[in-house]
C-alpha cells in the first residue's frame, strides 16, 4: 500500500456523497459514472485521470477527462494525506523540510483543505449516530479526518520559529498573519455549520472544542501584522512597503501584496485580541506569568485590539491604491518583481523608484486577488472587483490558454477593460507564453529544473489565492455597517465571470496530478509532459527577461541580491547552475530540488481549487463554456 493511497473517502457535493475504504484509490468507471450526479450537469462523465501509481507520470495521458466531484475529491483528501504523512514530523510539529515562510503557506493551504472538507458534508455534531444511516457514517468519519488534520495545525503553531520569523523580511512575516487568520476562519466557520451552540444565551459561534484556540492564534496574528507594518513608509516611493529592512530599499510586489491582502484580513476575520503580550519569550519572566495566572495582572484593555478596527481598513486602501499606482505592472498586465532607487546606496537623498526589476513570478498575481475580493466586502467598491477579474484574465492569457473564449473579456472583467480600453495581448511565444505554456501555469525556472524553494511554492498560492477572489459574495453584509453584501446582478456577474475560469483551473490540476510519483507525491513543473518547444521558448524568454530583470528567488548567480545583504539565516536551499541542454530521460521533476513538501502544498492547492470551482458551480447550476 503507497503512502498516502491506503485511505480515500468519496465524499459529496451537492446531494450525493459516496464514502467508502479501499487499500487504494478506484476510480469510477463509465458504467458506474452514469449512474452517479456530477458536479457539471449533463457531463458525460468517463474515468477521471486514472492514476496508476506502478506508471510514472511522464508517461501517463496528457489529455484532460472530464472530472467529478467525487473523484476529484478523493484526490484532493489524497494530496492532503501524502503531504502531512510524508512531509510533517508531528513531535516536531513542523514540515521538518520546509523553511520558515514556505512553512507557514503549508499551514494556510492545510487549513483551507480542511474548510473544503467541512463544507463536502452537511451534518451536526454529535448527534444520534445508527450504524445503519449512511450519512451518520460518513459524518463520523469526516468528522474524525478534520479532528486529525486539526491536531497538526495545533502542533504546527507550538512548531512554528515565530522567534526567527520575526527577525525575517517583511514579506516572510505577513505569510504568518495569513496563515493563522486562514485557521480562524475555518475553526469559526466549521463550528458554526457541525457544531451549533446548545442552550439558550449562547452567543451563536459554535460549540466545536478548536475554539479555545482562536485567542491564541489571534494573537499570533496582530503580533506579526504589527511587526510587518513597520515597513510601510511614505517617503520612499511615495508610499508602499519595503521589502527588507535590513537591505537596499526595494519596493516589491509580493510585500505590498500581502500588506494589502493581510490588512483587510485582519478588517474582516481578526475577532480580536485582550492578550498584551508581545511573545512569549525565549526566557519567560515566570514572576509576571504567574501574576497573570492568579488574576492579579493589570488591564491592558488600552491596548487591545478589536474587530473590524478601521485602521485595518485604511491600511489595505492605501496599500492598493499604492500599488496599482505604482506603475508595477507590464505592458501584459501582469505584476513585475519590484522596484529600486537607483544609486541609493550612494545618494540617500533619492526618494524615486525608477529602477523596475521585470522578472514576472506567478504569486505577485495571486496574492492580491484575495485582497482585492475582501475590499470589495469592506468596501462596496465594485473596481476592485474588475481588477481582480481582469489580473485572472491576463493571467490565463499568459499561459497560452486558448480553449475557452476567455481572451474575449467579459462579466466584471469585460467593465474593467472597456473603461481601460485594452485587448488582450499576449500570443505564443514558440510555445511560452511568459507565465507557462499550453495553458499550464509555469514559473520560469520551471522547465529548466531551476526552481528552489521559493519557485516550488508560487503556483500553490496563486490557486489559493484565486480561490478565495472567487468565492462567492454574500447576499447581506456579514456585520451591518461594516461590511457590504452584494445585489443579485452582481452576485451573479461575479460568479459567472469566475465560471468562466473553471475548465482553466481544471486543465492545471489535472496536468498537476499527472505529475505524481509511485507515492502520490507532486512534481513542480506541471506541464513537464510539453512538447520540446516549451523549453525553446523558456530560454529565448529567460535570456530576454534577464537584460531587463533580475531572478531573486531562483537563480543561484543571485543568491545575494543586494552589496549589504547577509546570509538569512532561513535554511533557502540553492539549486545547481541552469543548463539548458541537458534533461533527465525519464521524469523531468526529478531534475534540481525535485518533489518536496512545496511542491506538494502546491499540488494540494491546484487540486482544491478544481474542485472548488466544480462545486460552486454545482451548486449554483450549469456550467456555461
């Protein structure tokens, strides 16, 4: 039995679920398909990707099958499972391979797995179980995988170096702010749907034992958001976020990004914090613990935080409007790395960002996708869902997909370029398109085998990021007052224009599954199994990029990217020097780092992407191509 592969669960969405234990995945066949509802109404349905873990993947079929919710879900319960068995050390409580930032991107994607799981399933906790009710069965058994995974991410926040963290970049400290607000809102809404409170007087949140850990992850979370707004400044740039205080000045996309993204996160799902202390320290001063204990501590009502705080709010705005200004995105649409003041170093009087780093990575797109989804919530502001849906757009385009009529705007994307008075304009380029090839999201150090820790996580958080820009909008504000719901018509323009994204998401977590090894692990390129041209066009795209841009994150001839950099400290792997010419004969993820737990995170996220989508559109009725 394959790790990871002894244990499925075929779970529903919709109205049928379908549970059962195999030493192996089976997947359905056409004769048994027929008989099951699918996700995607009037689908012929036939086997969904089979995978057959005795066939390596390269040479398993590269054309898509139609998927179904329940298969897809099986496989996404699979990713998870490979991904905590093979990767987590729990008496550690850590991903033991990963370092600090890619670490806490693994516990935001366990964490949405786990709110994917929650909602598979309608049902209440504990009620009055009968081995003879299927659903009490399958209740039980959801119920027990979540309470498992749960564990770990508990174990996770006692494992986490939140001491190093914080002595890190901006950027690696707000992954941590994402990372425990992902786990609130899971804990909170997984109470509320198979937890409900008993009793009357109850305050309506649920009555699930992870509760008693929201406080302490809260609080883990507005330490580390107070930390990272620390590298917010005016006078550089006109604005933004510095990446690292501890180097050159460099105003990036991912820092602003995650700025803008965490900011309105802690508007909208910090629940609030009385805790006044900063950490629990190295070496804890036990005489005020124990004061604390005995109830004897004086109030730090002053410096508690609470909901909703407008600060938040201001913050993200500012943040956005920064960054959209900033002049930071090319002539595809898509987010460049950053920008330097030219000659700083010796001239500390320049204020003005005019040195732009064009090197494109796929999560500068994704990140602010989910900022821009909760602005819209706080906000009302209907533009900062046309951009979002108009950055996916330039996204697929970039990746050369041509299946679906997505390089015609339309929905909220098409408002956001009428006013913009833009077409679509990227094309193949001898079969690259500059974010992949085929319609297959790729980072450029994909196809070369280049990628190092940093490069293996991208894509991940670009589909976690997508995921959370398209859920779907809420009919009524969440907090009156606070928060915005949205009419029908827009509702609907927004579910629909994220409709059209879906058989995209689809064609990505399928070539991502096609990757995996003998043990359901993940490879980091997913479209290895290409056409030769792919790499032909990699490379003339690399050697044009790299008279204008610089690769921080991959490329080893930059390893330090600024004259007073230090090493970091962080365990960043490095890769061997890239070599266009030369390519494994048999699996092309093999080459340079090969399948770690970031290329499996990732994996984790494509996956629960496809079946997010699949699902929303399941419940909200047929797929329109």
């Amino acid at each position: 039995m394959h790790i990871g592969m002894g244990r499925w669960m075929r779970l529903p969405s919709v109205c049928l679920l379908l549970l059962a234990l195999s030493t192996k995945i089976a997947l359905a066949t056409e004769s048994d398909a027929g008989a099951r509802s699918g996700i995607v109404q009037g689908a012929q349905h036939r086997n969904f990707l089979e995978y057959n873990p005795e066939q390596p993947s390269h040479q398993r079929p590269a054309q898509d099958a139609p998927p179904t919710a329940t298969n897809v879900f099986q496989e996404l319960h699979a990713a998870l499972e490979v991904m905590q068995t093979v990767y987590f050390s729990l008496w550690l409580g850590k991903w033991t391979t990963a370092i600090d930032w890619t670490a806490a991107v693994m516990g935001t994607h366990l964490s949405a797995t786990l709110s994917s799981l929650s909602r598979s399933l309608s049902y209440t906790m504990p009620g009055t179980f009968d081995m003879t009710r299927k659903l009490d069965v399958e209740a039980q058994m959801v119920e027990n995988e979540i309470n498992k995974y749960f564990g770990q991410s508990t174990a996770y926040y006692f494992g986490e170096d939140y001491f190093g963290i914080r002595n890190q970049a901006y950027d690696d400290i707000l992954w941590v702010v994402l990372g425990w607000l992902e786990s609130i809102q899971f804990i909170q809404a997984h109470s509320r749907s198979h937890h409900p409170p008993k009793g009357e007087g109850v305050d309506g949140k649920g009555d699930w034992h992870a509760q008693q850990f929201i406080p302490a992850f809260a609080h883990r979370a507005r330490v580390f958001y107070e930390l990272a707004e620390q590298g917010w400044d005016w006078r550089l740039c006109g604005g933004g976020m510095t990446w690292n205080p501890r180097l050159l000045p460099y105003k990036n996309a991912i820092t602003n990004e995650l700025f803008i993204s965490a900011s309105v996160g802690m508007y909208l799902h910090f629940p609030g914090d009385s805790n006044c202390s900063p950490f629990i320290d190295a070496h804890p001063n036990w005489v005020k613990l124990r004061v604390e204990e005995l109830g004897d501590a004086p109030s730090c009502s002053d410096s508690a935080s609470l909901p909703y705080d407008p600060i938040y709010l201001a913050n993200a705005i500012n943040g956005y409007d920064w960054l959209a200004n900033s002049g930071m995105t090319n002539e595809h649409g898509l987010y460049v790395d950053g920008f330097h003041i030219k000659d700083y170093a010796h001239n500390h009087s320049k204020t003005e960002c005019d040195e732009r780093n064009e090197m494109v990575y796929t999560y500068n797109q994704g990140v602010v996708l989910s900022g821009l989804r909760g602005l819209w919530e706080a906000t009302g502001n209907i533009t900062y869902l046309e951009d979002g849906h108009e950055l996916v757009r330039n996204v697929i385009l970039a990746t050369g997909w041509t299946k679906t009529n997505i390089a015609r705007a339309n929905g909220l994307a098409a408002q956001a370029v009428y006013k913009r008075k833009t077409k679509p304009r990227l094309g193949p380029m001898e079969g690259w398109s500059g974010l992949g090839a085929h319609g297959i999201l790729a980072e450029l150090c994909d196809p070369s085998g280049l990628c190092n820790q940093n490069g293996q996580t991208f894509k991940g958080i670009f589909f976690h990021h997508l995921t959370a820009f398209c859920t779907p909008l809420p009919a009524w504000p969440a907090r009156p007052g606070k928060t915005h719901g949205a009419s029908k018509m827009l509702a609907r323009l927004h579910r629909r224009s994220c409709e059209q994204y879906a058989p995209w998401v689809t064609h990505n977590a399928q070539a991502a599954l096609r990757t995996r090894d003998h043990r359901g692990r993940f490879g980091a390129w997913w479209g290895a199994d290409s056409d030769a041209k792919v790499n032909q066009g990699n490379k003339k795209w690399y050697e044009s990029l790299r008279t204008r841009g610089i690769d921080y994150r991959n490329d080893p001839v930059f390893s330090r990217p600024f004259p007073n950099e230090e090493e970091s400290g962080d365990g960043e792997s490095q890769t061997t020097p890239h070599d266009w010419e030369e390519y494994a004969q048999d699996d092309l993820n093999d080459r340079g780092r090969g399948r770690t737990v970031e290329t499996q995170g990732s994996g984790v996220a494509v996956v629960r992407a496809m079946w997010e989508f699949l699902k929303r559109m399941g419940d909200e009725g047929d797929f329109d191509s």
